[in-house]
C-alpha cells in the first residue's frame, strides 16, 4: 500500500480514527508521517510502543501476587552502556549497546512474545506456501503449540489434551515426508 500523502513510498504507519461516527484511515511512509506530525500537529509521540511491550502485562490483568509488588526488583544495568530498563523505555524501545540483548534478554523475549505470540517469524507465504501444504502445517503447529500453552495457563487441560493430540498429529504428518525421503535414497 502506498503513502497517502506521497504516493511512491510504502506506507508503515496506518492510524484509523472515528470522529462523529464517521471512520478515517491515513496511510503514511515514514517520511511524510514525520512531516505530517510536524504540520498537522498529530502527535504520534504519546504512543510508545516500548512502554506498551513492557507494561502488557498489566494490560492483561496478569498481576503478580501482592508481596512481590511490596518489594521492588532491582532494575538490571547494562555493564556495556549503563542503560536500565526504564532509559530503554524512555527512548521509545532502542537499546543503548548489544550487550542490552543480553542483559535484558527477558523483558525482551516477553515482549516480544506477547506482540508476536511466539519466537518464531512465519513470514507471508508466496500463493499459498509450498505446494505440499507444509508451510501451512508448520503454521498450524506453532499455533497449537501457543494455543497449549495458554490452555495449560488457564488449567483447561480437557481441551489442552486434544490441542497436545493435534500437535502430534501435525508433527507426525511433517515428519512422514521426511521419513519417505530417506527411504527412497
């Protein structure tokens, strides 16, 4: 899709907004939204998506227990840059070094997780994905693996042992072709 404004650059930022009952889309690369900020006088610096990430979370209503919030966990320090959780968040999520990955690798990997639901990037697929329908095996599969593990978290283990039975089933299917592969060398 392209820019709104420009027309030659990729839109990356999408706003969709209702006013009076009436909804209105803006399609902007980041050029012209920087530009648009600017002379429009649209604030797209009260979103922070870093201070989104970090604080889901709470959004969730995942709170922890009363006595863990009583004490407060010390913040990590990057021994590279100094940096704290708190100066990522303040720079709108970039980390101050590549040590930060590693000091910080498990607000990190939560966020991530929560955005992404899961590690793994499954990309588009070009018509449809391969033409054995593994791409989309695979897709299902780390849906159901994610799917598990929510089940499991909400103690809904009845529905959890068919999504566990699915998931074998999945890898089984995925694992056949593999199988037939090596035989017929």
């Amino acid at each position: 899709m392209l820019c709104d404004i420009c027309h030659h650059n990729e839109a990356t930022i999408h706003i969709k907004e209702i006013v009076g009952g009436e909804k209105k889309s803006l399609n902007l690369c980041s050029s012209c939204a920087a530009e648009h900020e600017k002379t429009a006088g649209i604030n797209f610096g009260s979103f922070n998506l870093a201070e989104m990430l970090f604080n889901l979370e709470k959004l969730s209503g995942a709170a922890a227990p009363a006595a863990a919030a009583a004490t407060p966990q010390p913040s990590p320090v990057c021994p590279g840059c100094g940096w704290t959780l708190q100066k990522i968040r303040e720079s709108g999520g970039r980390l101050g070094c590549p040590q930060c990955y590693e000091t910080f690798s498990g607000p990190i990997r939560e966020a991530l997780e929560n955005v992404h639901r899961g590690q793994m990037h499954l990309g588009k697929r070009l018509n449809g994905g391969a033409p054995d329908g593994t791409a989309q095996l695979r897709a299902e599969l780390v849906r159901c693996r994610y799917e598990l593990t929510e089940l499991v978290k909400c103690e809904n283990y009845e529905q959890a042992a068919k999504v566990r039975d699915r998931i074998r089933e999945i890898e089984a299917r995925l694992s056949a072709p593999e199988k037939e592969a090596d035989h017929g060398q």
